[in-house]
C-alpha cells in the first residue's frame, strides 16, 4: 500500500470510529431509524478485510462515505423529516438494486450500480462534501433499468 494510501486508510477507520461512536451516543436516540439506516450502512462498507474488499482504488471513496454519514449525523437533529425522506428515497433504489442482484450474475456493471448507490447517499445527505462524478436518482435508475438489458 502507498503511504498515501495508509493514511486515507487510517482517516477511514478514524472518521468511521467517530461515526460509530455518534450513531451510539445518546444525544441521537430520537432518531433511531435514521440511526440505524447509518449503522447499516457503516457496517456494509467498514468490516475486517474491506481494505482488500474494496481495493486501494476505493479507499479515498469510502472516506467520503464515512463522512457523509459523519455530516448527516450532525445535521439530524436540525431536520429529521428530511433525513427520513432522504432514506426513502435511497431505500427505493437500494432495494431494486438488491432484487435485481440476487437474480443477476455479478458483474462490473452491478458493481458499478452499488458504488453509484453510495454516491447517491452523499448527494442525498451530505451535498458540500462532493461526489464521483454525477450521481442522481434518475441516473441511478437508468442504470439498474440497464443491467437488465
């Protein structure tokens, strides 16, 4: 690994430490489906071995990640409505992802559908932070539309 690389890596695990210590704290317990939404998906990207998992490449990407849900954690108490919207609105497509892949082989494209999910998650909750390339629920689902093509 790159020494660039070893520090984005060791910011990932700080930042997604301070994630999981918030998503646990008791300042957030209003908000536990919301809380939970982030719990999950910290989970799914942070597990011992993701470094391999998700290859050097991606480590810079799941960075952003952890920090949008560092920033939608801190914007929840502000507007929780919002946030619930914002989860459905990710859930809606999550789950289309989700069927299609248990019908479908594993593939770039399906790959690349779960990846633009993620980035999706940013745009919805922690805009200023910045996504890889464009990302919208529209592009989105041309793109699960796609991998039935």
């Amino acid at each position: 690994m790159r020494p660039s690389s070893t520090s984005t890596f060791r910011a990932v695990l700080a930042t997604a430490q301070a994630v999981s210590a918030k998503a646990s704290g008791s300042g957030l317990d209003a908000f536990e489906e919301s809380v939970a939404d982030v719990s999950e998906q910290l989970a799914m990207l942070i597990y011992p071995g993701f470094l391999a998992g998700v290859g050097e490449g991606r480590v810079a990407d799941v960075h952003r990640y952890v920090r949008a849900m560092e920033r939608r954690l801190d914007h929840l108490p502000g507007n929780p409505s919002r946030d619930l919207e914002m989860m459905d609105r990710a859930h809606r497509l999550e789950n289309e992802y989700e069927r299609l892949a248990d019908l479908l082989p594993s593939s770039p494209e399906l790959i690349d559908v779960a990846w633009m999910l993620q980035e999706l998650r940013v745009s919805l909750f922690a805009q200023t932070i910045g996504t890889r390339g464009k990302v919208s629920e529209k592009r989105v689902e041309r793109a699960l539309a796609g991998l039935l093509s």
